[in-house]
C-alpha cells in the first residue's frame, strides 16, 4: 500500500494520469456513494468508481471504511468489458501495492494469504474458479457478465 492522505496523488500513483476529473474526487470524498453514475462513455467511469471504493476502504477514516462494502461487484454485459475492466483494476492495484496475488505476462494468479491485498475475481464462462467466496470477509473486486 502507498502511504499518502491525497487523493490526487493516490490517484496519480494507481493509473499515471497528472490529475482525476471532480467528479472522480467528489466520489472518493464526499457522501455517500450515489446509486447511479451517469457519465459519458470515456468519462473514467470505471477509474472513478473503482478508485472511489479503493479509496474508501484502504484510507478514508474508519467511520468511512466501516460504511463502504467489502466487495465491489461489477456486473457488465459483454466479456470484452469484463476484461477491460479486471486488466485496469489489476494495473490500477498492483501500481497501489495492493494487489493480492501476481499479475505478469497477462495472466493473474489470485493469492488470498495476505487480508491487506485485495483480489480481483472474474465470474464469466470459460474462467477458473478460484476461492473468493471461501473468504467473505476479505475486500475483494468481482467482476462479471
């Protein structure tokens, strides 16, 4: 885990981009998470929401981390958005040091040993089960069709 209380360097540090959008930083900070993101395609969405819960359950205050779910579940309707996704999310958590397992060559091996790593799991025909749900009580990304 990088050591920082800024979300734009936090921000910085997970995808190489100089700066987030508002609407990114507005949604790590402030509130509540809204129900419903409507935002133009190739807006950072996906950056957004996925940043937004890092940063609410590894360093916003306890009272935050305690009301962000232990889980963000991504459920997409095609797999080639599944991919896209799980591929940034494992970039964006391997630059974090948060990554929990190994991600080379384009190819993920999830490790469940370390509790202060955060697993990606693609739930998708054609994928290897691994043992996400043997640990409910691990943060954990799902992402699905």
């Amino acid at each position: 885990m990088i050591e920082t209380n800024n979300y734009d360097d936090f921000f910085r540090e997970a995808t190489g981009f100089d700066d987030s959008f508002p609407y990114q930083r507005k949604l790590a900070l402030e509130g509540e998470l809204p129900e419903l993101l409507d935002i133009p395609t190739g807006a950072g969405k996906t950056a957004a929401v996925v940043l937004a819960w890092l940063w609410r359950r590894c360093y916003a205050n306890e009272d935050v981390k305690k009301r962000t779910p232990r889980r963000l579940i991504y459920c997409l309707p095609m797999r080639v958005l599944v991919e896209q996704t799980r591929d940034n999310c494992l970039e964006w958590l391997k630059n974090l040091k948060l990554l929990g397992g190994e991600w080379k060559d384009n190819e993920y091996t999830p490790s469940w040993n370390d509790p202060n790593k955060i697993c990606v799991t693609v739930l998708m025909g054609g994928e290897d089960k691994d043992e996400w749900d043997h640990y409910p009580e691990r943060d954990a990304i799902i992402i699905g069709t």
